[in-house]
C-alpha cells in the first residue's frame, strides 16, 4: 500500500496518508484562492482512517470559518502554513499536493497514486489552464462538467 509524507513549511508538523485518495484535483474556488494566495491549489482527499498526525498536536492550532463551520482547519504555530482540513460531514481529510514530500529530483514520490485527474470548481478560475483535464463546475463527477 503506498503513503505519502506531508508537512508544512518549516517542517515542525508533518502527517502521514496512506492508500489511494478518494479525489485528487486542482481546486479554483474562492475559498482556496483566498486562503492561499494563489490562482488555484492541489488539493487530494484522503478518508479519515487513511491520515495521522506525525507531529505533536502541540505544534499546531485549528479553526474553521463561518461559512464551513464542518470543515477544521489545521495550521502549524510555528510557520502559520495550513497543512490539512478534516470535513466532519463527509469523514475526510484534505491535504495539498504540493507539501508532500519530494524524491531527489524534487518530483512528488509515488505520483501515479496522486495525480490529480480535474479542475474543480473552474466556474470561478483566475487563469485558464490547458492541460487536458476535465473541468467541472463542482465536484469532479458530481457536477457539471464544464469543458
């Protein structure tokens, strides 16, 4: 069964997924947008039995917003990066493909497991990116796809 290493950005907390993730896509929603700074994120959701803490708890603090008060948020105290999010409503865990760790060569480990397969919620995208991939409204398969 495959795993992968994760962590943020100074290192002090780290996690564990194994086996394969129930989506792996890159996400334009606004949400994700704001919360990186960024155009869109890699984001792969992994069940709740498949994600552990490699860190001490004490390493990180959590919250959650208004507008998912289901979804928490974990960041590390030390660097402020965002790491994971755990969805009370679907029992998954949520964590961005560009903190896994690297091989030698700086290229996600085992990525034939995580490679993301859409675009989600590309209605609200900043960039327009050709890559192949379907684009969906939502949701990958649960939505309208939109090209």
């Amino acid at each position: 069964m495959s795993s992968h290493s994760g962590s943020c950005f100074c290192g002090q907390v780290s996690y564990k997924v194994t086996g394969k993730p129930t989506t792996s896509s890159f996400c334009h929603c606004t949400r994700c947008q704001r919360l990186t700074g960024s155009a869109f994120i890699w984001t792969i959701h992994f069940p709740n039995a498949a994600f552990k803490w490699t860190s001490d708890a004490s390493a990180m603090d959590s919250y959650a917003t208004d507008g998912k008060p289901y979804k928490t948020r974990y960041r590390c105290s030390k660097c402020g990066a965002c790491v994971a999010s755990y969805n009370a409503n679907t029992e998954e865990w949520s964590v961005w493909g560009s903190q896994l760790e690297r091989d030698s060569d700086g290229k996600t480990k085992d990525m034939d497991v995580v490679r993301p397969t859409a675009h989600t919620y590309y209605g609200t995208r900043l960039v327009d990116v050709n890559d192949g991939l379907g684009k969906w409204e939502g949701y990958e398969g649960k939505s309208a796809q939109l090209v």
